[in-house]
C-alpha cells in the first residue's frame, strides 16, 4: 500500500459541531453533556464518518496499515484520560493480509475530568488533532483538527446521549474474572504457543485482536467457537535477533452478542523470556 496524497484541514466547532473533511473522512468532535459541571467527569468523543468502501485502522493495524492518532488539547486544569478505542473488525486484504479497524463511522472516546471549581462565566476550547490513514484499493494518508467551547452550568443536561451509549458498549470491557491461559514452548526454537480459553456461551464468529510486542510476531492465529467455549490459539515468535525479557501483551477478543451488537472483551497474556534463538 502506497499513500498518494496528504490532506490537513482544520476548522473550529463551537457551540454547534461542523464537520471537518479530509480524503474520504469527515471528522467532529462531540461531547456527552451540553456544559461543563464542575468536578464531574464528562465523554469527549473523535466522530470519524468514513466514507462506503473505505476503512481507517485501530491502534494496532494488523499486517498493514497505520494505527489512527489523536492528541487532545484542553483547558488548564482539566485533565484528559487515555484515548479509548472501540472493538474493532478485522479485514481480509489480498495477499493474505490481515488488517484491524473500522468501516462506515468509529468514535475514539477519552473520559474528561474538570476541576473542582470554575467561573460562572467559564467557557472552555476543547480541540483534538488526529491523524490517519484511510484505505480502500488504495490509501490516503489524512489529518484534521477540531475544536468544542463548552460553558460551565451546575444542573448541565446530557447530549448526544444514544450516540455514546452505543460506542461506549463498544469499549472492551474488562474480562470477568481470569481467562484460562496455557503457555508451551517448544522444543526446537524459542516460540510461545498459546492458547486462551473463553467459558461462555460460544458467539458465531469470534475475532482475535493483539497489541503485538515490539520484540515479537505472532503467526498461526486461530479462533474457534463451539458450544460454551471460545479458543484463541497462537503462536509468539520473537523477531530474528532479539533476546525479548518477559513481557504482557494486551489484546482484545471481539464478537458480536445475541443481538448483534458489537462487543469485546479486554484481557493480557503474559510472555516469559525468551532466548531469542529462533533463527
């Protein structure tokens, strides 16, 4: 894949969200409440509307790709939580590619503290830059930068309420309990096979998305579902070369629930040092 053009617009939303195009993407920045209450934590949503047949790519991007960035900016005082993304899908490409993204629309979510006090009169800019790349039979490296004023009120009223709800229930959540995890090297080289046992209700189809280690690849992936049970299965290799110490790898299992919601599950898999003899 070869990026053909870059294009960077930026456009300031107040009160009022004006979309910001660039190459196949319209971009605003939304907020879960009309104003700001003091001390009280609110949702600051990237809306990323994508245009049909194209994809952008998660914080991982699979084989191919690069992840989509956003830095957010906000008033002294106030603090940003880490940006938050939704499950993702995966993507069969030609040439056996495996990518991991979003198709249609995906809002990026960070959870925004205010501080204890502020002025009747505060009004605050809230401006978020984001980066991407956009990809269809061809990809098209992006960049915009919005902008949200949000007054202060102390009874403020949710807003974009639906909109939130739906993405936030997109957001892995955390794996109840601990999932069965087994660990078995091999013999002839310093491979990790492993495998990842889900107890519950099997779904149709079930997807496996890493945030691979720096020092390793991980090949042979498979997911299979059957009954009451879900299997992740998967080799770490480490990368010719490297000697990698023990490490944790995030990574969420995605599937869609009885309603045909998109859901994932958040969980670590923990890697023992390796020799790095795999050559």
């Amino acid at each position: 894949m070869s990026p053909r053009s870059l294009l960077y617009v930026m456009v300031v939303l107040c009160a009022t969200a004006v979309p910001a195009s660039a190459g196949h993407i319209q971009a605003d920045l939304l907020a879960d409440v009309s104003a700001i209450q003091p001390g009280k934590p609110f949702w600051l949503g990237v809306r990323l509307s994508i245009d049909s047949g194209w994809h952008v790519y998660w914080k991982n991007p699979g084989d191919a790709g690069l992840p989509t960035l956003v830095k957010f900016t906000v008033p002294e005082g106030f603090t940003a939580g880490p940006l938050q993304f939704p499950t993702p899908s995966r993507f069969e490409q030609p040439g056996e590619i495996v990518a991991f993204g979003y198709e249609n629309s995906v809002m990026l979510l960070t959870k925004i503290t205010p501080p204890a006090n502020l002025p009747a009169d505060f009004q605050g800019e809230f401006q978020a830059r984001i980066s991407w790349l956009v990809c269809s039979n061809i990809c098209i490296p992006g960049k915009a930068a919005v902008s949200l004023t949000l007054g202060m009120s102390p009874q403020p009223s949710p807003a974009n309420r639906e909109l939130f709800d739906g993405w936030i229930s997109q957001l892995p959540a955390k794996w109840a309990g601990t999932p069965e995890v087994i660990n078995v090297e091999t013999a002839s080289n310093s491979d990790v096979n492993i495998e990842v046992v889900w107890n519950h209700s099997a779904p149709d189809t079930a997807d496996f998305f890493p945030e691979t280690p720096d020092d390793y690849n991980l090949v042979g992936t498979q997911v299979k579902s059957a009954q009451n049970t879900t299997v992740i299965s998967f080799t770490a290799r480490p990368l010719a070369g490297t000697h990698p110490g023990p490490t944790t790898m995030p990574a969420v299992l995605g599937y869609f629930n009885g309603d045909g919601k998109r859901r994932g599950l958040g969980f670590s898999v923990a890697l023992p040092a390796r020799s790095g003899n795999n050559n």
